[in-house]
C-alpha cells in the first residue's frame, strides 16, 4: 500500500527583489520549520524510502532541513520537473519515480502541491479535505495512503487522506523554544 507525502517547502524570502523565483532561499521562518517538520515526521513514523524534491533552492533547502531526521539509507532525486509543476504532471512525476518506495516524500510547490492533494484524495476525514482545500501553507505535510499495489496504479480521487499537519500546530503541541514561530 502506497503512501504519498506531499510537502510546500517552507517559507521562502522575498528579501531580494532581484532574484529570480527559482533561486529563492528560505527565510529565518522557513529555516526554523523544515527541522521541525522533520522531527514530527520521524517521531510519527512518517519516514519515506525515496525523496522527489524541485531543484529550486527553497525546495532544496527544505529537503537539507528534514535530512537530520529521515533515514539514513534514503533515496533522493531533486529535479527540476517538479519546480511549477501541474498536478497532472505532478502525479505523472510520482507514478514514475515511486517504484521501490512504500513511502515517498514529494517537495514542491504551490499550487501544485495542493492541486494534486485535491485531485488524489478520494476519501478521509472530510475536516482535513476541506483544509488542503482552504489552504496549504508554507512547510505543511499532507499523508495521503493508496490501496494500490503499485506507483504507476494510483488515480485521482483514490487516495485517503491520513493526516494534515502545519508548522503552526506543530509549535502548538510542544515544539522546542528554539523551533517555535516569530
């Protein structure tokens, strides 16, 4: 049974009006939530096998802050067909790349990422649908399961949605004074 993790990249800074979008670095916010993320998702069991994760910088950023707390022995592909992409390539991307991962962890951006959250979940809890709908911010972590046996066999609207998590609510439940949000 396959299961997608869909995680924004964290916050990004607009600090230098000349840099190009695709080099965008994260900002203090953004460097503080991705460790976060990543200490929930290894606490939760949420490790995936294999990492896709868009070449650009806030992506790759991301991906170097949850690095500390997924296994060691992990797959990664960073690849610039996920910068911007649709959810129908988005979903191509996975059906791919997937093969050989239970778990696979997919960085991105919006509105990809929440796109392809909506086109894939079929069923869940109706409160978490209704949340990627509203908003999937900065740094937030969809866990999408599959009853497929394979990547290439996942279809939109056959996903459950598991769990929604966001940065926010993270530092709610108990972060470290160190981890928490300006």
């Amino acid at each position: 049974m396959p299961r997608l993790l869909l995680l924004r990249h964290a916050k990004s800074s607009w600090d230098d009006p000349a840099l190009d979008d695709f080099s965008r670095p994260l900002n203090t916010r953004g460097r503080r939530a991705a460790p976060l993320m990543g200490r929930h998702m290894a606490v939760h069991h949420l490790l995936p096998q294999k990492v896709l994760c868009s070449a650009a910088r806030r992506t790759r950023e991301t991906l170097a802050g949850l690095l500390p707390y997924l296994d060691t022995d992990i797959e990664a592909r960073v690849t610039r067909e996920l910068y911007m992409a649709s959810e129908d390539r988005m979903i191509d991307i996975v059906r791919a790349y997937g093969n050989g991962a239970r778990t696979l962890l997919v960085i991105g951006h919006n509105p990809g990422m929440q796109d392809t959250a909506r086109a894939l979940i079929g069923a869940g809890n109706p409160e978490l649908v209704d949340d990627i709908a509203e908003k999937f911010p900065t740094a937030a972590l969809a866990v999408i399961d599959f009853d497929a046996k394979r990547w290439t066999d996942i279809e939109p609207g056959t996903g459950r949605i598991v769990a929604f998590f966001r940065p926010k609510e993270l530092e709610v439940i108990g972060a470290d004074d160190e981890d928490g949000d300006d």
